[in-house]
C-alpha cells in the first residue's frame, strides 16, 4: 500500500465546517477513552483476572518451563482473554458503544469514521493491557491532526476524475503539483480509503487528504545497486555505511540545531507572557502555586505563538523526515541489501538506574572559603535528546521500506551477539574500549570506529552471528583506502563532529 496527499482548496466556509468536525472527532475520542478508563478501572478490581495475572507473569519470568507450565500458560491466557471480554473491552465493543453518541455527528462524520476513532482508542488499550503502556491519556483538540475512513465509499471519497474530495455535503478540489507525472502514476490503483488531515501554519491550519492506494509506489530512482551488500552502522546522532564501491558517513539531521534554537527562543518569549498575565499562579522564587485554582490567562500574541511553535514542531519533524529519506536514496544507489545492528533507541532514551561517582577527584569552594576535594556523581542521563532530534529508529524504518520497495531487504544482527564495535579481525578476538574512543588501530591502520563497525556488518557470516575474518582481510586495504579519501575530503570541506567522528 501507497499514499498520496495532496493539499485541499479550501474555502472559509470548508475551513468552518471541517474545525466543527474536528471538533466532533476529539469529543467522541475522548468519550471512548473515559469510557475504557472505567472498563480497566473495573478490570483492575477483578481479583480472579490479577491472581491469574500474578501467575502468568511468574511463569513468564522462568526461562526454561516444563510442559506442564506451557499447557498452564496457554490456559491462563485464555481465561484471561475471556475476563477482559466479559468487561467490554474489546474493539467491536468500543464500537457498539460509541454508536450511540456519534448519532449526533451523524451529519459531520460517517459511521465508519467514529469506528476507525474506537478502533484507535483500542489500540491505546491494548498496549495497557498486552504492552508496555501504563494508561489511557484524554487528548486536547488541537492534537487531532486527522479522521480516517475504511473505505472510499464512505465518508470522505476521493474522486480521481475531477481530483476532488466529497465529504458529507463538502466539495473540495484538491490542489495540484506542477510536475503530475510521478502523482498520476500514484494514483493509478485501487484506492482503499481516504483520510482527512491538517497541519499547523504560522497563518492557521491548513487541510489535505491522503489517499491511501493499493500495491507498491513508483519507483523513483531509476538506477539502484543490487549486486552488492552494505553494512549500516546506526548511532545516536551518525550513520555510516560500507559497501563494496564507497563508505560513507554523515551526521543525521545536522539543521535539527537551527530549530531547536527557534523553539527555546520562542518557548522563552511565550513563558515571560504567561508570567506577566498570570502573577498570581506563580510563587516568590519562580515555580507554580499549586493552591491557585484561578483560569489561566492568556494574550492574543500568546495564541499566535502556540500556533507558531506547533508549526516549528512539525517543519523540524518534516525536514528530519525528508533528510532521513534523501540519505537513503544516496545509499540505495549503492545497494539495495544492507544488514544493520538491531538497536533498542528506547532503551538508549532511559537515564541509568543506578547513581555512580566519578574516579576523579574534584575541588570544590565551600561558602567559608575553604577547598573541599569530592568524587562528584556521573551524570545518569544518555541520549534521550539526541535520539528526540535525529531519530535514528525513523532512518531504519524508512530504510525497511524503501529497500523492500526496490526489490531488497534490510538484515538485523543482534547487537549483544553480533558485537560489531568490539571486534578486531586481525587478532580475531574482542577488545571492550570505551564510547568516547572513535578511532582504532587494526592491523596497524588507523580506522574510525562507525566506519569499521559498518566494515564488519557487511562482511558478516552466513548465520549473521559473526564477522567473516576472511572476508574481512581480503576487503580490508580497499575499506581503508576508501575511508582515508573520505575523511580527507571531509576535513577539506570542514565537516567535523569532533565527538561523533573523532576528526
């Protein structure tokens, strides 16, 4: 399946009329989710479903169960499934329950519409109750971005003859590209159904509808390598990459700074205005009074900056996007195989659990003047803001799809097995070294430490369990060769990240 969006000619009249059922959309979102709230909250009383919820998590944290245990296992999953359905929580459930209110609406959205929203409103309830999720969270109306149909029969239909849109009385005509080759090939297929999304502008919101297809898109990129495979070293903030022909490594996002100074900037101007119309919310030494129930207030130029700052949000998400997909389309003209390392960004997002001090021994001034000499605490955050920006799992997830699209494949190792920044081919054994050493002698040629790692992904074995040595001393003089004219030509064009590159 394939997607085509295409921006809406709106008048203010459509503009009116499409607020009110955004309106209607996050009412009877919210609806849904206070009535899961109830069902979880009674679910959560069920003192048969906790005890057989106790059992199940102890037979899951055994790694080796007899066959007893698994018969045991599967039974008290049954029983449970059965439990929950007995409280309505299911999605045909959610569905049936929401029929009611969305008779209202009836005139501003379909009925497969206010179904697609329970269905979505189950799925939250599923990651609480099969998942890592912890509750249901109500949503402000401003974060509704689209309504979403089952069908291009009903509801929102595109239609491909006029390239217009029908919406329960609305008519809009869709505004078109200047180059319509690429988007009329797209739209050659079978269209599954329709959604109807906006985004925020400085000037407001602006409207579109994504026509979801049927089948594969086009093909954009006339010419991709497909006899060779690359290695993907996947970081934080860098992604390198090694095939036969070139290497290649590069910051991900590197313009994300630039927005995130506009959002501090803005973010700043907007807390000084809250602060000057509302000091009474807030106490001597700058925090919020909790015991204050007055309303908020706010100023017009206040209103103005949260629409700038949602449209700061997503031109960041945007270019992030786009830049991901143009690195990747520089790759696939390489190769259409790759074999990445199987990271956890989640887990890398988590700060430690544990405190630890440093080894050195830091001096510090006390208020009477003297010196007192310390071991201060290691800092337990990680790369939860490096990861917010770049968005690394993103780069995958694009990767996936665009090589699958090209007639390739992405291959995953796992990272603990795999150990791709330990390893040393030319001893053939692995050597533990710290994250901030991002350069390594092997075989006495100094190489970079993603590069390498990307070395060895490719020249992997046949199970992807182990770097091939052989393989990797027959490529190795040509990695090198290619890496030193690359780094050269980096330094001569001044791109540096001192603390990913090393350079």
């Amino acid at each position: 399946m394939h997607t085509v969006r295409l921006l809406l000619a709106t008048t203010r009249y459509d503009e009116t009329v499409i607020e009110k059922r955004f309106h209607a959309i996050s009412h009877i979102h919210n609806v849904i989710v206070k009535h899961a709230q109830k069902r979880l909250k009674r679910l959560s009383y069920d003192a048969e479903y906790q005890s057989l919820k106790a059992e199940y998590k102890k037979l899951l944290k055994k790694d080796t169960l007899s066959i007893e245990e698994k018969t045991r296992r599967k039974l008290i999953s049954r029983q449970m499934a059965e439990i929950i359905r007995t409280h309505s929580l299911s999605e045909y459930a959610f569905q049936s329950y929401i029929k009611v209110c969305g008779k209202q609406f009836r005139k501003c959205l379909s009925s497969q519409q206010i179904q697609k929203e329970a269905t979505r409103v189950w799925k939250g309830v599923e990651a609480v109750l099969y998942g890592n999720g912890k509750e249901l969270h109500f949503k402000k109306y401003r974060d509704f971005h689209t309504i979403c149909g089952k069908t291009n029969t009903n509801g929102a239909k595109f239609q491909k003859e006029s390239c217009s849109i029908q919406w329960l009385g609305l008519n809009i005509k869709c505004k078109l590209p200047k180059d319509q080759d690429y988007l009329l090939e797209a739209l050659d297929s079978e269209i599954s159904y329709c959604e109807m999304a906006r985004k925020m502008f400085p000037n407001g919101w602006h409207y579109y509808v994504v026509v979801y297809l049927k089948g594969d898109a086009p093909h954009k990129i006339k010419a991709v390598g497909r006899d060779d495979v690359a290695g993907i070293d996947i970081g934080t903030s860098t992604v390198a990459c090694v095939s036969s022909r070139s290497v290649t490594l590069q910051e991900l996002a590197p313009k994300c700074r630039e927005y995130n100074q506009k959002i501090e900037r803005l973010l700043r101007r907007m807390d000084r205005s809250k602060r000057i119309l509302n000091p009474n919310k807030y106490r001597a030494d700058g925090t919020i009074e909790p015991a204050n129930h007055e309303k908020w207030k706010f100023s017009k130029a206040y209103r103005k900056n949260q629409n700038r700052l949602k449209s700061l949000y997503r031109q960041k998400a945007a270019y992030v996007k786009q830049s991901h997909e143009e690195t990747i389309n520089r790759l696939l003209h390489e190769s259409v195989c790759f074999i990445v390392e199987d990271m956890s960004f989640t887990g890398l997002q988590r700060e430690k659990k544990t405190t630890e001090r440093r080894d050195q021994v830091s001096e510090i001034r006390q208020k009477d003047g003297s010196a007192k000499k310390i071991h201060k605490y290691k800092r337990r955050k990680r790369f939860g803001k490096s990861i917010t920006d770049r968005a690394p799992a993103s780069f995958v997830t694009i990767l996936e799809q665009k090589a699958k699209l090209y007639g390739g494949n992405v291959s995953k190792v796992s990272t603990k097995e795999y150990k791709a920044s330990q390893y040393d081919h030319a001893k053939d054994q692995y050597i533990k070294t710290d994250l901030s050493v991002r350069e390594k002698i092997i075989a006495g040629h100094k190489v970079q430490r993603d590069l390498y790692s990307a070395f060895l992904l490719r020249n992997s074995n046949q199970k992807l369990n182990k770097p091939d040595q052989k393989k990797c001393i027959y490529e190795f003089d040509r990695f090198v060769k290619l890496q030193d004219q690359l780094i050269e030509k980096m330094k001569e064009n001044n791109i540096s990240m001192k603390q990913c590159f090393g350079f």
